[in-house]
C-alpha cells in the first residue's frame, strides 16, 4: 500500500531558503523547525516510513468546477 501526502512548503524551508526546489529535500530538522507551524507538519510528515510526500505552494479547484 502506497501512502500519498500532500503538505505545505512551509515544512520544507520554513522561509529561510530563497527557493524550493523541485528535487528531494534534504530532511534536515534546523531547516524546517522555525515555527510551531513548520513544526508540527514536520513532525507530521515524519511519522510515516513508507510515505510519498509533496510539497506544494498552493493548491486550488478548476474555475468551472472548484474541484
């Protein structure tokens, strides 16, 4: 069984870093723990062995549907 996670960027840099970029990030724990925010989707994201994570800026539905 695959497990799919979508998460925020914020997990992943924290706003530190100028850019995420779109390649597998370093899980280095002083990177995303500014905030409890970031904090807690860290965490999150970290319980899990076998998981496929995404870190995505925003996510939205189409303009017809909002799906």
């Amino acid at each position: 069984m695959q497990f799919h996670f979508i998460s925020s960027a914020a997990s992943a840099c924290s706003g530190l870093l100028p850019i995420v970029k779109e390649e597998p990030l370093l899980r280095k724990a002083e990177i995303a723990l500014a905030q409890g925010y970031e904090k807690s989707k860290y965490v999150g994201e970290h319980l899990y062995a076998s998981v496929n994570i995404y870190h995505v800026g925003q996510i939205s539905g189409d303009t017809q549907n909002s799906v």
